[in-house]
C-alpha cells in the first residue's frame, strides 16, 4: 500500500512540475515601441524599439537601440528584425504602436492579428 502511494506522489510531482519555458529578460530583445509605414503596394517598412541596459546606469534610464525592416508583410519584417538583433525578440511589453496613414487606409487587421497572437 506504502509503495502505491509513494508511486503516486512521483508521478503527481512529475505533472506538477511543468514544461513551460522560461525566459529571462536579459535574454531577451523586448520591444516597446513599434512603427509601420506604407513603402508601396506590396512592402512595408517596420521600426522597433528595444531598450539597450546597461551595467552601472546611475540613473536607471536605459538607451534605445532601433532598428529597421522593409518587406512584404509584418512577419516577415519582424523576422528580419530579428536577425539584424544579437537576442531573440519579445513583443510581451508593447507600449506603442504606429501606423501610417496610407497603411491604416488599406486595411489594419492583419497585422494587428499577428501582433495579437504570433509573437
């Protein structure tokens, strides 16, 4: 009886433990700032923002380091993003967004799709 109990518990702590991934912050390229321009029918041009901390800030404020991509959809301009980035990219934090007018006239509910649910 002792040892299906013990069997149990191991087995309880074994799916208790979970799998899910963790990430730590400094890992991560975390963008709070974002902006999509209309380039011409079939591109866009995506900017984000990632906060750059440094080591000994004395004042706690952290640099901005920006960059750049035009490509034919949000998806692919993030993932060229990422390889112009040393760190993966997170949009958990996203404080901003902007979009270009001409962009907002042809239409916004695929890339805020994507930015709701793919990254």
């Amino acid at each position: 009886m002792k040892n299906n109990i013990s069997v149990m518990v191991i087995i309880g702590i074994m799916f208790l433990t979970g799998c899910a991934e963790t990430y730590s912050v400094e890992g991560r390229a975390i963008i709070r700032v974002a902006g999509y321009d209309f380039v011409d029918e079939d591109r866009l041009k995506a900017t984000v923002a990632v906060p750059q901390y440094g080591r000994g800030e004395s004042n706690g404020t952290p640099t901005e380091k920006y960059q750049s991509a035009v490509d034919h959809s949000v998806k692919e301009a993030h993932e060229n993003i990422q390889r112009k980035l040393s760190k993966p990219i997170s949009i958990g934090k996203l404080e901003l967004s902007l979009f270009n007018e001409e962009l907002a006239k042809n239409g916004l509910k695929n890339m805020i799709d994507f930015l709701g649910r793919d990254l």
